[in-house]
C-alpha cells in the first residue's frame, strides 16, 4: 500500500528515482537564470518543448531597462524553441497553470518554491532551483528523492468568516517553519469533500512554508468538475492504506480567524489578539489567495462602503480579471476606492506596485511575512481575504463580521 506520491514516482518513500517530467515551467525572474545555466550545460534541446512553459509573472510589467532587456531576451528564446509563452498580464504562473493545464497524477517541476500549489489536482508539483529546471530542457527528466508522508487529517467544515487560509496558517503554525521538510503533505479525511478547488490551491500552496516537498490532495469529483470545467479529464484517485512520518488532526469547524505575525509565517494568533493594529497598506491578491473567489469574497465585504487605508488589489491572472469584470466584483472593488493591479505577483516580492516604506505596516493575503520582503524595514502580517477586507475598511486589523 502507498501514499500517493509513492504511487506517482513509482518508489517507496526514501528510493532515489529518475522521472520524466510532464510539465516544466519558468518565470520571468528565475527563467532568466535556467535560460543562463542551460547554455552553459551546452543549449542541448530543449527536449519535449511542448512539456515547458515560460510565464512572465514576477516583475510585470517590467520596473526598469535592465528588467526589460533581461525579459525581452527570455521572450525571443521561448518563441525560438517553441516553448509555451504567457506574457506579461495574463497572470502568475501557478495560477495560469491552474487553469486547466494540469491533471492528475503528473509530475510538474517548476523553478519557483510554490509550485507545490499544483499537488490540488492530485499532481506530484515541487519547485527546483534553476539549474535542476535547465537540466529537465536538456534531458526531460529529472531525479527525486521519493518523500516521506504527513498526514494532514480534515474533518468538519469551515465556519462563519474562517476560510481556507487560516486552516493553511492554522496547520503552517502546528508543523512549524521546517516540521515537513522534505516531507509531501497529503490532505484527506471527510473535510476534503467541503473544499473548493480555490480552497484546496490555498491549502497546497502554503506547504512549502513548512519545508514540504509538496501538498497533495487526492482528485475527485470536484476536481473532475473543475477540470471539465476546461473540457479537460482527470482520473479519479483514491487513497490506500501507507505509513506515514506524522499525522495531523485539522477540525475545520474549529478554525477561526487568524494572522501570522511578522516576521514568521508560523507565528499565528487569533485576529483579536491584534485587533487595533493601524495599518499603512492591505494587499490582497498573489498565488495563495488572488483567484475569482477570493475577489468575491472582498466585493461581498465592501460593496456600498469606502476602504480607510490604501489597499491594492492584484487578480492572479488576465481570466480571473475578466471574470471579475463580466460579474461587477470589479466594479464593486474600485467603488470602494481599492486599486486594481496587473495580473501577477504584484508586491509580494517587494519589485514594485506596492512596496511600503520604513515602519509601515501592511496586511497582506500572501504567503510570506519575512523581514524586508515587501520594503526594507516594514512590517507584515498575512491573512485571509476576509480580514483583510476588514482591516481595509477600518484601516487597522479587525474582526471580520459576516457582511
């Protein structure tokens, strides 16, 4: 019997393996540097350019000469090999892969940490540096250390104004900083079947923040409506009895609204513990919570009202925009006096559109808080969309209250 990324690298926990590769993709920040190590590997292939993906996501649209020219080159190298291209606006790549480009029981490297998000679909997904990416271009494959298990256990459902974010802060804050390294995360339990594919894509990509390989669940009847959604098929999967290093409990009924303070992602306390906090800057978007949902949700909680401190808005790719622009989320979002960025990353890397300054303090929905991420000498706490929101409208952190 196996975990389910035994089944999917074809080893027991602890083999060494080689694996092709179904899906390989770069950004325009570590593209770059894989674009740098595959010459000097010797330019063989790519291989299986149809298998890779360069998504320019990261500093878009670009913030300086230097940036332009570095892009512009990656630009005419994808187009040259024909290699899979998303420019610049049409989102952040864990996103844009989301949306229909990944099934079940693949294999997908990407050369970003958060590429773990991708394991929602019952995918194997891990980020590697850019050296391992080249090398995948030239070869195809790549080698793993097959991980070890933890078991994440959902039962219940989420309540009131908790979302799928504090369970991932909530469980970030059980395992700690590196409780799951080299670990693979799998959530299941009866709780799994409450969960959205935008809840599950939450959930997975925020392993990473415990030192995990990836975050997995198993694919199911929702996933294979979200993906027929695309016109697309995945196969079903089902767990199997398997050892695991550690099992987690996670009642979702019991998550209540938290934010992880500055400057760890572990340090998690109840939204009230800091109720008051005054605030400089709310971000809501990035790879962990900037999906049509999450636009939803803060349109229900500012609809009719005005925001009291600057808050940037930064949909996770050009088809969650375009939704919220087709339904009036967006409108409702720029009535309140929101800003509204290009699809991608925004400030979460501290590049620009959204940097803050020395002392300030933002209230963010990304997935790291760490000192100087955002702006030399500012303070963040992360949370969910619906604190956010809150902490938007009275320019300090609050409660949510159901709208």
């Amino acid at each position: 019997m196996r975990s389910l990324s035994e089944r999917l690298l074809g080893a027991p926990a602890g083999s060494y393996v080689d694996r092709p590769v179904d899906c390989s993709y770069a950004h325009d920040g570590t593209g770059v540097l894989t674009l740098e190590a595959w010459r000097a590997m010797g330019e063989r292939g790519p291989v299986a350019p149809e298998r890779l993906a360069i998504l320019f996501d990261h500093i878009v649209p670009a913030n300086t000469s230097t940036t332009a020219n570095l892009q512009r080159e990656l630009r005419e190298f994808a187009r040259t090999h024909g290699i899979s291209f998303s420019e610049a606006g049409e989102g952040i790549a864990h996103q844009v892969m989301s949306e229909g480009r990944i099934l079940p029981g693949e294999v997908v490297v990407g050369a970003d940490s958060h590429t773990c998000t991708l394991g929602a679909f019952g995918a194997f997904a891990t980020g590697m540096g850019a050296t391992d990416v080249a090398a995948i271009w030239t070869s195809g494959m790549t080698w793993f250390k097959v991980p070890e298990t933890i078991d994440v256990h959902l039962t219940g459902r989420l309540q009131g104004m908790a979302e799928a974010k504090d369970a991932a802060l909530t469980y970030v804050s059980c395992l700690g900083m590196d409780g799951a390294t080299y670990r693979a995360l799998e959530f299941t339990g009866d709780g799994v079947s409450t969960l959205t594919m935008s809840d599950r894509l939450t959930l997975c990509n925020l392993a990473v923040e415990t030192g995990a390989k990836t975050g997995m669940f198993y694919a199911d009847e929702v996933t294979a409506a979200y993906l027929a959604s695309y016109g697309k098929k995945g196969e079903p999967q089902h767990p199997e009895d398997h050892s695991c290093s550690r099992e987690v409990a996670l009642d979702l009924s019991d998550i209540e609204p938290v934010v992880a303070l500055p400057h760890r992602v572990d340090s998690i306390v109840p939204v009230e513990k800091v109720a008051g906090t005054p605030l400089h800057q709310v971000f809501i978007g990035t790879c962990t919570n900037g999906r049509y949902e999450d636009l939803e949700r803060l349109a229900c909680m500012v609809r009719g009202k005005k925001v009291a401190v600057r808050t940037i808005v930064v949909p996770a790719s050009r088809a969650v925009l375009q939704k919220a622009a087709r339904t009036g989320v967006l409108d409702t979002i720029l009535a309140a006096g929101c800003m509204v960025g290009t699809p991608g990353c925004g400030p979460c890397l501290g590049a620009h559109m959204g940097v803050i300054g020395e002392g300030e303090v933002c209230l963010s929905t990304a997935n790291r808080n760490f000192r100087n991420r955002m702006g030399v000498g500012g303070s963040i706490y992360l949370s969910s969309v619906a604190t956010a929101a809150a902490g938007a409208l009275h320019g300090r952190i609050t409660v949510p209250e159901v709208p």
